[in-house]
C-alpha cells in the first residue's frame, strides 16, 4: 500500500517511522506540502493520501484522487469537515479518521490556555526577562469555586470537566445528547442545562468542546455572547468556525471578556504549522486576535503530545490495512 502524507511535519515523521516496523506492507512518502487542487497532482500514483485538519479536500480534489485511482483518504485527525465525505463516498473513496485520541491531551491544552490568560503568564513571562519585575494587571480569578460551563460533553469535553473539577470548580454544561424532562440534569456530576442559554448566563468560564457542522458554525454570536457574564474568560481547542471571530473581536473591544484562549480560529488555514516569521500576513484576523493582551492564541496544537501523536499513528495505518 503506498500512502503520500500530505502537510507532513517532524513530529509526523518520527511517530509515523516508529510504528511503521509492525506494518510491513505499507510505504509512506512524506511531502510537507499541503492538499490543494494543485497539489493533488502529486498522489498519481498512490493507494491512499494521509491528511490533517489544513488539508483541504474539495469535491474537485476528490475528483481528481478518484481519477489518479486513490482509494482511500486517511484524516489523521478527528475531524472529516475539511472532506468533501459525499463526493468521497459517491465516488467509492473510503474516508477514515481517528475517532479518538487522547482526549485528556486536547483537554489538557484548554487547560493551559486558561490558566495562561487568567493569571497572565504571557506577560509575566517576558515582564521578568525584561527585568520587569511589576505586577500590575497580572490579577486573576482564584479558579477554585468558580463555575465552568462546558459546551459539548463528549471525550474532550468529559475530560476538560474531569480536570476542572480536579481544580475545585463547579461543572455546567449542555450538549443535546443529554437529554431531560426538565430544564436540567445532573450526570456525572455536572449539572445539564437544556438549552446553552444556561450555560451562557452562568458560566465564569466557558469551554467548547463541539465538532464544526452547520448546525454549530457561529454558535458564539453577538446574540450568544451578549448572553454570557461580563468577565467571562472564553476558551476553543475545538475548531474556529464555532466562533463569528467579528463578533468576538467588536464584544472584546468593549471589554466583554476577562480573557479569551484560542487554539483554533477562523481563517487559521494559511497559518497552521507554518513558519511565517518573515511574511506579512495577509490575514487580519490573527493580527487584530494577538493584538488583544488578554487573548492567546496558539496554532492548533492542542493533540500535539507524545500519547496522541502514538495513537494517531497507529489507528491511521490500522485504518490503512482496513484493521478495526
Ligand atoms: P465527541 O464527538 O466525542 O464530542 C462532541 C460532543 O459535542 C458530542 O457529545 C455532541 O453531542 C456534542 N455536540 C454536538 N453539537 C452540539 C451543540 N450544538 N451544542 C453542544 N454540544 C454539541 O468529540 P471530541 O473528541 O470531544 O472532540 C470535539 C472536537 O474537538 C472535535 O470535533 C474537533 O473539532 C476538536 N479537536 C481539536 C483538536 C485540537 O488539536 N485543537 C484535537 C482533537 C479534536
């Protein structure tokens, strides 16, 4: 089975050659380049292509895969929204993803970026290698009794609430899954509103944890955030479309939030895993989010852990050899 990996990084390679002993029928040619409908040229040729979440496999790439004779797309990521799935599938393409990879690694991430943007690290970090040793506006909250609302309980959702419990803090959340007679419900020890406005309205934290589908694309709106606490501290490691990024940006500009931690964003696709130190950027949106000092942003790498990049690889060439 010969693989071409696309958008390939070092990382990849060490965790993809590490496991690749124990498949023997499979070769993988990395390439860093990202899928595009000019790039697709290059997996004449090749069984399977293996993608990540930047890749962009349109209806016209699937076209071409399924001309070139690729009979498989491996996602090796959770997500698929970034496939044309129907073309794929009318097509006879087999699209496979890993469905799960240690969700405690993405949770952990959240974790990071709220503690970062609610006792301020970024800048104490580089106010002491400065030599500034002040402390003013690093204040926080005290997280310990606090409550936390979680949008989407599914695995990273359940372990983001694992932790934040581990802190002390109170756990509330929605995710139409869980469903009730009445206006809430306790699982687990987290107490469901039935609708998100619950959630908004009582939440001094605020996490998403919800897969990008058109029902959920801008599920934080100026109506959504106009219903949240004033202070609130806003984080996403799920995936930038749930946020109308405009809304955010004009609700911090008047100072809604106390602060707010990003790992994925609108318009992050020309920027992800990419070194553009040397480049102006075109993209507004990330120049207008880290110019808020109470905004972090990272650049999609809340899986990026040595157990979640093991996993990924073994369960992508497992979906490779068809192994369930
Ligand atoms: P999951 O499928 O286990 O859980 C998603 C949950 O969201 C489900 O329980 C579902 O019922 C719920 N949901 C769906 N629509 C909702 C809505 N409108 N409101 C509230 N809840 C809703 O998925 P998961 O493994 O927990 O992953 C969640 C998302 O995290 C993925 O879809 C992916 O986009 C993202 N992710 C990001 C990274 C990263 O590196 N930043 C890594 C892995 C996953």
């Amino acid at each position: 089975m010969k693989v071409l990996m696309y958008s390939t990084r070092s990382y990849d390679k060490i965790s993809f050659r590490k496991e690749l002993g124990n498949y023997s029928n499979i070769e993988i040619k990395f390439t860093e380049s990202q899928l595009n409908l000019t790039t697709v040229e290059m997996a004449k040729g090749f069984d399977a292509i293996c993608i990540f979440v930047n890749d962009h496999c349109t209806t016209e790439v699937v076209a071409k895969l399924h001309e070139f004779g690729v009979k498989k797309i491996l996602c090796r990521c959770v997500g698929t929204n970034n496939v044309d799935v129907n073309e794929a599938v009318h097509r006879g393409l087999g699209v496979y993803n890993v469905p799960a990879y240690s969700p405690e690694s993405v949770a952990e991430h959240a974790l990071a970026l709220l503690m970062t943007v609610n006792r301020h690290t970024h800048k104490a970090y580089n106010r002491v290698r400065d030599n500034n040793f002040s402390l003013t506006g690093l204040s926080g909250y005290c997280l310990y009794g606090k409550t936390v609302g979680i949008i989407g309980y599914g695995k990273i959702g359940k372990a983001f609430a694992h932790i934040c419990r581990g802190l002390g803090m109170r756990v509330i959340g929605y995710d139409p899954m869980i469903k009730s007679d009445m206006s809430f419900t306790i699982v687990d020890d987290v107490f469901f509103y039935s609708t998100p406005e619950g959630v908004f309205a009582n939440a001094d934290v605020i996490s998403l944890h919800v897969p990008l589908l058109d029902s959920t694309k801008h599920m934080i709106n100026k109506e959504t955030i106009s219903k949240m606490k004033d202070g609130v501290i806003l984080i996403n490691v799920s995936r930038g479309g749930l946020i109308d990024t405009e809304a955010l940006i004009e609700a911090n500009k008047k100072g809604k939030f106390f602060g707010i931690g990003l790992d994925v964003y609108e318009g992050e696709d020309d920027n992800v895993f990419t070194n553009h130190e040397d480049d102006i950027l075109m993209n507004c949106i990330t120049s207008r989010l880290t110019s808020f000092p109470n905004v972090v942003v990272t650049s999609h790498q809340a899986f990026l852990t040595d157990v979640a990049l093991e996993q990924i690889a073994k369960k992508t060439l497992d979906n490779c050899i068809g192994k369930q």
